[in-house]
C-alpha cells in the first residue's frame, strides 16, 4: 500500500523548513501533501483535490502536467540537461531569447539569463549601477523603489521592497533607496478615478527625479499590481509618466514583470498597456508555465555597448548562476510561448476576466468588504473591520488564515495576503470553476468576519 498523506506530513515535519512559514503554525495547521496535478487541480495522497485558485505562488499559467510542456521537458531530457552557458550555448537558449526579444517592447534587444525572479532584479539593478560606472558618472549610486513595494528576498531586491514584513528583520545589512509613494488607488478620494488617482501619485515621484537624478540610477516599479504589496493596483497612465520622467532626467526604468508578465494583466506584458518600453525588463515565474525556474532580464543594445570592450578595461558584467540559461528551462519557456502563439490565449483570458468579475460583483455589498479590485486574470477582495474608513482588522488576528482553512476544507487553494482574498488561476480554468471559488472566497470572508 502507497505512502499516505499522514505518513509524508511526519517526515515532511522531521526535516524540512518551509518558505514564507512559521513552522510552530504545523503544530496545528497539517502540511498538506501533494501526490499529482492536473491542470487547475491538485490531489493528495488520499485522493482529496484541491483547485489552485493562485497558479502555485503566481507560476503556473496553463494547468499542472500540460501534455505541450510536458513533452518538451521530456525531448530535452534526452538530449542536454545542462550546460555552463559562458563560452558555451545552446539551441533552447539562443531560441527562448530570440523569441524573447521578439515579443517584449520595442527596443529590449538583449537577454541575460538568471535563475529566478529575485536574481533578475539583482541582475537589473547591478546591471543599471555598473552602467553608469561604465560611462563615468560615479555619483549614481541610488534606486528609486515605491511604497508597498515587493521585488524579492535576496538582500539587492529586498533592498528595494516596502513591506515591513518581508524588510524590517533584515534592515542593517540593505541599502536604503529613495521611497516614493505608491500610485496605487486603493484609498483614492471619492469620485477620483484610478487615472486621475495615479497621475496624483506620480507628483511626488517627478519630484523626487528631479531632485535626486544625479545620485539615481534607476527607478523600479512593478507594473499596474503590486502583487505581494495586498494586489493594490494602479492605472497606466502611471507608467506612462514615468517612463517620460525617468527619460527626461536620465535615469532608468526597470519593469518588475516577474509576477504580472505573460498576460495576467490583460497584454501580455504589463507596459504594454501604457505603450511603453524599460529599460530593463525582469521576467520570471510563469514564463516557463509554471515547471521550472528560469529568469531573464531584457535590456536594450545601449546598456549592452557600455560593457562591450577589452578584458582589461574590466567593464564586463561579471555576474552569472551555475544554472544560467538550463536547457530544460528553456525548453519548457518556449513550450510555453508556443501556446501563446497557437491559442487565443489572451482573448480567452478576457472572457475569463469577465467571469471571475461577474462572479464576485456581489461582494461589493458585503458589509466587511471595502474593495473588490481587478487587472486581468488578478482579482482581490479586501476585506476590513469598518467598510466605511476602510479600518483593517488587526494583522494579529490572522482573518485570512481563516479563510485559507476554510477553502481548503471546500477543496479550493486560497492563500489570502493578510486580509486580501485573490484570485490568480491558471488560464486553463472554466467559468464553473471561477463561480466555485467566488462561493468558497465567500463563505471564507463570512466565517472569518463573523465576529
């Protein structure tokens, strides 16, 4: 008889230190042990499923065990696992990022491989400082990073991340970035609308340029969602003025698409919306549909040429991961533009979009729901203590644990951000599916608001 759930979550426990978890939380909360996936579910070792109503931590794009991916994995497989990729290549490589320079803005003509989302904002930001250093303006040392911000947990991105939780701990070993305010429309005045709420939010980041641009190397944003920051989202135009600004003042702009690229936005890049390009583009999570972790950081041929030179002038961009570029990543990213490119991915997302709205409009009524905002294939409902200040509960109080334990009984994967409640499933998911989590969110905001 095969091992069961009980049996896996006491060695689990024995042995392993989980992400993003207090451990002494599984004293009472059971790890749950996954057996297999399957497009918007998953199942444990005893049968019980679960639909992964937020893409396994955002990465997931076309269902768990896609047969496309899974065969192109495989193929791979047998030809080249890995290979170093400084003075060598190879074909998986230069294709994902021909193809990569195909699809992002106009004028990201260069790709540099990392292992993962955090890497690619280390990349970025190295990247960006070294480019000045290059061209003989020392005195750019800073970043720019918004309020809410959240680009990762390696020290570099963390360095440029807002949210308390993640960054106080850690604080005496970061730099410390100039803050601007977030323009995320959450709080914005009654009858302002999210362009005219964010267009406000973007005065005092032109002042900040202004001011700081000869010690700022770059501005970084995540596009339209701050997603780990509670989904707060932001109207384009933001984007806009920025890319505008940054230019003016001779500062770069570094497009954080790690979480909102591949079309959970709407486009298939964020920017695309505001019909813009970065300078750097950090791509991640879902651009190998969810399999394995690969990043890229696209740039233009201007950054590029400011390190092309002789070895003795040590401008090279001596940075680099044993598992730059892995052949079986690429394989998978590229499997999964294929369907990008084959299916109407995007316009089945609108209709998709729709549903998830359709299913949650009567949310709004709810007397502990402030907001139920939307971008795309991300959708958020807040909920507070008092609807009409929009008062949150006490962050001790752990009301979206509530709801996480309350799906997973219902067999839903929910995994509020404090009192944030967000859908962001796979794309393969059905409007049946999107009404059963809507039913499961609301019974979980009614439990854990009922007292």
């Amino acid at each position: 008889m095969g091992e069961g759930n009980t049996d896996l979550e006491q060695r689990d426990l024995a042995v392993l230190w989980h992400p993003c978890t207090q451990m002494k939380d599984h004293e009472r909360l059971p790890v749950i042990p996954i057996r297999r996936g399957r497009g918007v579910w998953l199942e444990d070792f005893d049968g019980r499923r679960y639909l992964d109503a937020i893409s396994s931590w955002w990465v997931n794009l076309f269902g768990h065990s896609h047969p496309r991916i899974n065969a192109a994995v495989k193929a791979q497989v047998e030809e080249l696992e890995q290979v170093l990729l400084a003075g060598f290549t190879h074909e998986a490589a230069v294709s994902l990022a021909e193809r990569l320079v195909a699809i992002t803005p106009a004028g990201l003509t260069k790709c540099f491989f990392a292992d993962n989302g955090s890497c690619t904002v280390e990349v970025a930001l190295k990247m960006s400082f070294h480019y000045w250093r290059n061209r003989g303006e020392l005195r750019k040392t800073r970043f720019i990073c918004l309020e809410n911000a959240y680009h990762g947990e390696t020290l570099g991105a963390l360095s440029v991340s807002q949210i308390p939780l993640y960054r106080d701990t850690y604080a005496p070993l970061l730099r410390d970035p100039i803050v601007a305010p977030s323009p995320d429309c959450y709080r914005r005045a009654p009858g302002e609308t999210w362009a005219e709420c964010s267009r406000r939010g973007f005065v005092a980041t032109a002042d900040l340029l202004e001011r700081h641009a000869d010690e700022v190397c770059a501005v970084i944003v995540e596009p339209l969602v701050q997603c780990a920051g509670q989904m707060r989202m932001y109207d384009p135009v933001y984007l806009s003025l920025v890319r505008a600004a940054c230019s003016q003042n001779r500062v770069h702009l570094i497009a954080d698409e790690i979480a909102v690229g591949f079309g959970r936005t709407g486009t298939l890049f964020a920017c695309e919306q505001a019909a813009i390009a970065p300078d750097f583009l950090c791509l991640s999570k879902g651009l190998t549909g969810g399999y394995l972790p690969l990043g890229a950081v696209l740039t233009t041929d201007e950054i590029y040429r400011a390190f092309y030179d002789d070895y003795d002038t040590l401008s090279a961009f001596l940075h680099s991961h044993s598992y730059t570029g892995n052949p079986l990543a690429c394989r998978a990213a590229l499997a999964t533009l294929s369907l990008f490119e084959e299916q109407p991915v995007l316009a089945n997302n609108r209709q998709l979009a729709q549903a998830m709205a359709a299913a949650t409009a009567h949310f709004k009524d709810h007397p502990h729901v402030a907001e139920v905002r939307q971008t795309g294939m991300i959708l958020a409902i807040e909920i507070v203590q008092d609807k009409a200040t929009k008062t949150p509960y006490p962050w001790q109080e752990r009301r979206g644990l509530r709801i996480y334990r309350q799906a997973l009984a219902r067999g839903v994967l929910l995994r509020p951000l404090g009192n944030v409640v967000y859908f962001m499933p796979p794309y393969v998911i059905t409007e049946d599916e999107i009404r059963l989590l809507a039913e499961v969110a609301m019974e979980g905001v009614d439990l854990a608001t009922s007292d």
